[in-house]
C-alpha cells in the first residue's frame, strides 16, 4: 500500500470517530450524481449543502477543484496553472480530468453534486464520455427554474454590510434604516456582480450556452423541473421528492 503524508496517528480521536460516524450514517444511502443548473441567484447555492448533507454526497464546485488542484501541485492541477498564468482558458478536457481527480476521493464514494459545469453541450459530452468509462452516469439533473424578472428583483434588492457579511434585501429583508447596517449604523454596499447590467449579461450568457444543456439531458429522461421562484424551504421540499422517488 502507497505511503500517505498524513497517518491515521496524526488524526485526532473526535475527527476519527467523526468520519467513522458519517460513513455509517451514509452507509445506507442510495448513490447519487447530480448536477444543479440554473441561473444566477436561482439558489442552488442554497439547496446544493443540503442535498450534499442528506445523501452524503461530495460538492464539486469547478473553479474551487481547480485552485486545489493547483495548490495539491497534481499533474493536471500544473497543466492548469500554466494554462492560467498564460491568461487562457482552462481546456474542457482539462476540467472534466480534474473533476475525474476529485471524484477517487473518499469523500465522493456515495456520489456528486456538480454545480457550475457542464455550461455548455460540449462540456455535457465530455464529462458523460468520462462517466461512460466509469461505467457509471448522472442519475438527475435538478433545473432551477425561473423568470428572468424574478430574478432581477431577488438580486439587485441585495446589500451587504462589508466589514461583517451581514445581508439585507430591500424587499425581504430590509435594514431598519434605509441603506445602513442595523449593527453599526455605517453604509451597505452592492456587491459588483448584483446589478441590474452585469446580471443582464450574465443571463444572456446563460440562455444561450447553459439552456441548452438542460435539453441535452431531457433526451436523456433525467432532467427535473423545480420551481426556484419558491421559497427555499419550499423548494428543498420539491428536492426532496424528486431525490426520493
């Protein structure tokens, strides 16, 4: 058996007996790979540490896999890096090897939930060619669904206290005071990508290269529908009887 750097006497009792707590609760749970597609603010942000805590799945989020790919220094986290450092983009291939890195973890034994990719059809067909060779397949794809104009309201009604990360909505959670944080009384801020501008683009973009996606796995009969206008409760309700059924 290969050596590791860490052994199981640099391992503290109580995060043992943690882990060895977690794989018997997950023991019994039906394996699972997910993707989440939806657009910006369609909450899957919301959804996805739920999901990954009630089936015990791992959360493979693209842009976090390839920094610690890059900072494991793994050969394709090097190949990434010198991608990046070039300023060009990080090849699909090159991704969808990172996401096939991360998905030997033990972590990721009982399945995946990916959030951010595929983006586009060609992406789809590259990971589901990985899969294949896997002998395995995504079991459910869960499409936020919901109306641009929704969305706009949720988003741009968004403001941040920076020092602290307290967050208020002008419509659902307004600050006592008009503008300023009901702690310290000091100005809230708008995040740069919670405007009206860089939302429309990010929409565009969206519909036309993520779209279509959610039609390339309807052919595949996996695709379910939420309504992500919901309340979140109501729709980690709606999850949990499309992952149940």
């Amino acid at each position: 058996m290969a050596s590791t750097s860490l052994s199981l006497e640099d391992v503290g009792s109580v995060e043992m007996m943690s882990e060895l707590l977690r794989r018997f609760k997950c023991s019994p749970k039906p394996d699972k790979r997910l993707i989440l597609i939806g657009p910006p603010g369609s909450g899957k942000g919301t959804q996805s540490p739920i999901i990954k805590d009630e089936y015990c799945l791992c959360h493979l989020a693209t842009g976090d896999m390839l920094r610690s790919a890059v900072a494991a220094k793994t050969p394709l986290g090097i190949k990434a890096k010198e991608t990046m450092e070039k300023g060009e983009l990080v090849s699909d291939d090159l991704v969808v090897g990172i996401i096939d890195e991360a998905m030997q973890k033990p972590s990721c034994q009982k399945g995946f939930i990916l959030d951010g990719f595929p983006r586009t059809v060609a992406q789809a067909e590259k990971l589901d060619k990985m899969l294949e060779k896997q002998k395995t397949k995504i079991d459910k794809v869960l499409d936020f669904a919901i109306d641009d104009s929704v969305l706009e309201e949720r988003i741009t009604g968004r403001w941040i206290h920076a020092s602290s990360g307290r967050t208020y909505h002008t419509k659902f959670a307004p600050p006592k005071v008009h503008g300023v944080d009901d702690v310290t009384g000091e100005p809230l801020m708008q995040r740069k990508d919670d405007t009206a501008k860089v939302l429309k683009s990010r929409l565009e973009a969206f519909h036309r290269l993520t779209e279509p996606v959610i039609d390339y796995y309807k052919k595949k009969g996996v695709v379910a529908r939420l309504p992500a206008e919901k309340p979140p409760k109501d729709v980690a309700v709606e999850v949990q009887k499309v992952l149940s059924s």
